[in-house]
C-alpha cells in the first residue's frame, strides 16, 4: 500500500485543478458549444471532399492555421462574418437563412 501512496504522490500536481471551472464553462455555454461543434463537423467534411488541408484553407482564408484549428474544434465563438466566409470558400450552408429569426 506505501507504494501505491508513493506513485500517486509522484502523480499529483502542484497546480490546482481547474476543472470546476471549465466544467461551468460547458454549462454556461453549452448552446453555443454544440453548434459550434455542429460547424465543426461541417466545415472537417467540406474540406475532406475537397481534398484541402486545414493549412490550404486557413491560407484561402487569409487567417493562421491555429484558427482554423479552432474552428475544427468546435471551441469557437464565431462571427457572423466568418461563418459567412467558410460558406462561400466551402461552398456549403452553415446557416440556413430561411430558418433565421
């Protein structure tokens, strides 16, 4: 059992977790989270059929290639105007106008 203490002594941070506070985070935006993750999975199928990889398309775009990681995280908070952008460098709907309030 001293062992066992020891390894997960050795395991432990001195850092405090941060967890609670991301767990809120997911909570608090959950709505948000869930289409950007919608776009995501969108944006990673449009530029697989293309061929295009996420450097390609962050140089189409005129932006860095961490932002499109972003994007294709789903951990993004888009503009309307970005969203506007993948749409037409893409070629797809992200958002259907019809359906917009």
């Amino acid at each position: 059992m001293n062992s066992l203490n020891k390894k997960l002594s050795a395991l432990e941070s001195d850092q405090p977790s941060d967890w609670m506070a991301k767990a809120q985070f997911r909570r608090d935006n959950r709505q948000w989270l869930k289409r950007s993750a919608t776009i995501a999975i969108k944006v990673l199928d449009a530029l697989k059929a293309q061929g295009l990889t996420q450097k390609d398309f962050a140089e189409r775009m005129g932006v860095s290639p961490q932002q499109i990681n972003k994007i294709t995280s789903g951990q993004e908070n888009l503009t309307l105007e970005t969203i506007t952008n993948l749409e037409l460098l893409l070629g797809i709907q992200i958002i259907n106008a019809n359906s917009a309030a």
